[in-house]
C-alpha cells in the first residue's frame, strides 16, 4: 500500500487521530478542540471553493480524514 497522490492514506495505512490533528496523543480535550477547529479551518470545502473545482476532492476527502480523528480523539476523554 501507498499513499494517496495528495499525501491522504491508501487501503490499510491509516495516520494515527494525533498526527492528524498534528496533536501530542496526551493532549487535553481543550487542545484537541482547538487543533480540530484549526484543522478544519484550513481544509473545510467551503474555504478552497474560490481555488477551483480540483481542489473540492481533495478538501472533502481530508475534511472527513480530519472529523474522523477528532471523533477518535474525543472518545477517550468519554
């Protein structure tokens, strides 16, 4: 398996929620909060829509990558 052209995982290589959300895997809840929100303000579709079409794949596919980590990282602290 390899990575994805745009640096995304491929079939079984899945990055760990903490590097996803660029997170030391003991971060407080607080922090994971803020990195998601930073995150997901940086790669959101919404936000690279005036870049052009090509970009809505890429921004829609790491946005789920992105949400798919926080769920993961807010389920420790349940």
């Amino acid at each position: 398996y390899g990575k994805h052209p745009y640096g995304f995982p491929k079939g079984s290589e899945i990055e760990a929620w903490h590097e996803t959300l660029e997170v030391n895997p003991s971060s407080s809840l607080e922090e994971i909060k803020a990195a998601y929100k930073r995150k997901i303000s940086q790669y959101h579709p919404d936000k690279v829509s005036s870049l052009g079409p090509e970009f809505t794949p890429i921004a829609e596919m790491k946005t789920k990558q992105i949400n798919s980590a926080y769920e993961k990282a807010v389920r420790k602290f349940e």
